[in-house]
C-alpha cells in the first residue's frame, strides 16, 4: 500500500462522494484494513494541508492590490454622484 493511496481515496470520498470525514475514516480502515489511529492521522493529514494551502491557493490573508479594486473610491464616480445630487435639487 503506498502511503498516497489512502489519502486519495479519503479526498475522493470527501469532495466526489460528499461524505462526512468520520464516514470517510470508517471506510478506510474497512478498505485498507488499517487501525484507526492511521486512518485518523491520514484524516488530520489532510486537513491540515488544505488549511496551509487555503481555499485556491489562498491563505485568508487580504492580497496586496485588493484596495486598489473599490469602486467608490475613484474621483470619477464622486463627480458623478455629486452632479446628480445637484441635478437633483433644481
């Protein structure tokens, strides 16, 4: 059994399958044959990899050009909404 091999299937039985990680586990100690404590540790393995890795590559931490994207921050749009306010009173 190589040491990928369970945690491929415990992936597959996550996201393809939709299964809850402690069904997960029972399956690999029913398929593998492994004791628990392992197919735990192959389930803790897993999860901590994906929280390093993060949702897309990404850890959670704000990027660095995000400010950069807000809308109603541009001198354009304030000009815009204070013509319409003046606009609006006459």
């Amino acid at each position: 059994m190589d040491e990928g091999e369970p945690s491929q299937l415990y992936k597959t039985l996550l996201l393809e399958q939709e299964q809850n990680p402690s069904q997960a586990v029972k399956i690999l100690i029913a398929y593998y044959q492994m004791s628990e404590e392992e197919a735990n540790l192959v389930s803790r393995r897993y999860h901590a990899r994906k929280a390093i890795k993060g949702i897309n590559g990404h850890n959670g931490k704000q990027l660095n050009n995000s400010h950069k994207s807000n809308r109603r921050s541009t001198k354009v749009d304030q000009k815009r909404f204070t013509l319409a306010r003046l606009r609006r009173r006459t």
